[in-house]
C-alpha cells in the first residue's frame, strides 16, 4: 500500500510538469509576455537614440553651416575692403595726372569699373571748395549761416561768435559768444574745447546752433582745408551764396558759365564776388571708394588726402574713415580697371 501511494503522488508530479498540463499553460504566456515587454523598451531605447544622435547631427551640420558662412563673409569683406583701398589709391593717381582730355576731376563724377568680380564705383570731390570751420573768416562764416543756414543776422553772429569762442585757445568771452560757464548754466553736456574742430559735426555742439541750421550748412563746410577761403571753380552754389556781397543771381549766372565751360573743357574763369576769398593752391581732395560683390558684400572707404611736394612722402592723409553705404545716384563712368593710360 505504501508504495503504491508513492507512485500515485510521483504520476501526479510527473503529470503536472508535462507541457500539456495546466500549469504549463498558465506559465507559458507569463514568458512570452516578459519577453514582449523587453523588446519594446529596447525599441523605445533605439528610438531615443536615434533621435538624439539626429539632433546632435543636425547641431554639428548647422554649426559647421555657421562657420561656413562666417569664414565666407569674412573673405569677402577682405576682399572688399582691400578693393575699396586700392580704389582709393588710384583715384589719388589719377588725380595727380595732368588735366589731359579725360582725366579724372575733383568734381563728384562717379568712375565705375569691374575688378575680378568686384564692382568698384569711385567718386572725388574738392576739399576746398568748402568753408573750413577753423580758418574761415567772421565775413564767411556770417554770409554761411545767414545765406546757407537761414539764421537771421543777430543768431549767426550769436552762432559765429560761440564758434570762435570755442575754437581760440583763450577763455574769454567775445560780446555774443559763450564760453564753459556759458554752456554749463545752459545745463549742456560739453562745453567749449578751445582748440580748433576736429569733425564736422562738432560744430552741432556749438551754443545757438540748432538742428534746422546745421542740417544746411554740413555739407558746406569742412575742417581738412585749412584754407581761408574757397574754390570757386569747384564750389557748390550755396558755398559761392556765402560769399559777401553777392547775390543768388550772380551766382547762378556763374554756375551756368562754368558748366558751359567744364563740358567744352575750357577752364572755368574767376568768380568777381570771390575777390579775397579764394583758396590757396593747395589742393585737398575728398576720395569715395565703394566696392560690392555679387552677394551683396559691400565696403565703403572715405579718405580726404592732399599731395605733399616731399619725394619721400608724396602724400599726406588727413582722414581714413569706413564710410557709409549709399544709392549710387548719378549714371558712372565707366573705366576699365586695367587699361589705366600711360
């Protein structure tokens, strides 16, 4: 009996481990489950991968993208600029030519021409066909800001007085100027240098002067010069209205002539109403030099220079300035850039 009960309770074992049983059934799915989600964390594991490792690609490709382009805006504002100075050297040159038929001419025309893909427009005026703010006299500057400026006669000698003031080295106060204590009860922010300007835009900062009467006169005057007087040969009109005693219509007479004989390339003749108040013969030109790429890279270079009779510095620079980027506004001469005559 014993043994029989032993084999009874090892068939029933043996029973409950076969495949078929319902043991076996039930741990079956138990497996199969586990293993279902153990493949779907290492799928969502792939997929986090996957996509960080594409957003750090796309990082990589964007920063590579940014220095790409960095380094080509570099290139081209060296090349530009590079351009813009050479520009600047040869109008200089072509200035220092004799006045043969096609010369070039301090006179605003624009010279355009293409260098190796860069485009380069060059124009030069005359720096002494402006008042200079530090060597004008009181007559000049009065017939300025009174013709030119609008100002009645009592604020431009109140304006011309300050200027003077602020440009001797003195501090005494002339009749209708104004000196440092002058400014500082006025509450203004600077006060008189005493030394002559440096820039144009310092005289804005002269007592009296205001907005409406610079705005007129800045394109008038200039502090490079150094001369007392002007050109009349290449002055503006409202340069040649500042003149004492004349008026709007013997300037404009003049201006007419000396269109006429500019473009049948005769000399200009004198202006009467500029007796004793012409400029020296040192010339001082005003350089413009723009240059620009086809991708819209572009650089501006300012430079007023005058010629020095020294063989060892043939040239004396007054300014080296970035200038600003402007419309072209008149049609340019076209010149090309290796043909330069002999």
């Amino acid at each position: 009996m014993p043994r029989m009960g032993q084999r009874a309770r090892a068939l029933r074992a043996g029973m409950s481990a076969m495949p078929g049983t319902p043991a076996a059934l039930r741990a079956r799915p138990l497996r199969r489950s586990r293993a279902c989600r153990q493949r779907g964390i290492a799928l969502v594991l792939t997929l986090w991968i996957t996509v960080l490792l594409t957003a750090i690609a796309a990082g990589f490709a964007y920063s590579m993208r940014t220095e790409a382009l960095a380094a080509g805006n570099a290139i081209g504002g060296a090349k530009v600029r590079a351009a813009a100075d050479g520009a600047v050297e040869r109008a200089v040159f072509e200035l220092t030519r004799p006045r043969l038929p096609g010369a070039w001419l301090p006179d605003g025309t624009p010279h355009a021409w293409d260098d190796d893909g860069t485009r380069i427009v060059v124009r030069s005026t005359d720096e002494t066909a402006k008042i200079d703010l530090n060597a004008a006299n009181e007559l000049l500057l009065r017939g300025l800001f009174t013709n030119v400026g609008g100002a009645d006669p009592d604020t431009a000698a109140r304006i011309v007085d300050a200027m003077l003031d602020w440009r001797d080295p003195d501090d005494l106060r002339r009749p209708n100027g104004a000196e440092a204590p002058d400014y500082v009860a006025a509450g203004a922010k600077v006060v008189p240098a005493n030394a002559p300007f440096e820039t144009v835009g310092e005289v804005s900062r002269v007592m009296g002067m205001t907005p409406s009467i610079y705005a007129r006169i800045a394109d008038s005057v200039t502090v490079y010069s150094r001369q007392r007087g002007i050109n009349p040969a290449t002055a503006s009109r409202d340069v040649l209205l500042a003149l004492p005693n004349v008026d709007a219509a013997a300037v404009d007479a003049y201006v007419a002539t000396r269109e006429q004989a500019l473009a049948s390339g005769a000399p200009p003749s004198p202006f009467p109403g500029a007796s004793g108040m012409t400029s020296g013969a040192v010339q001082v030109w005003r350089v413009r030099a723009e240059a620009s790429l086809p991708d819209g890279v572009t650089f501006v270079r300012e430079a007023v220079v005058r010629p020095s009779p020294d063989p060892a510095r043939p040239l004396v620079v007054l300014a080296w300035i970035e200038g600003a980027s402007a419309p072209v506004a008149a049609a340019a001469t076209s010149d090309d850039n290796d043909a330069i005559r002999p």
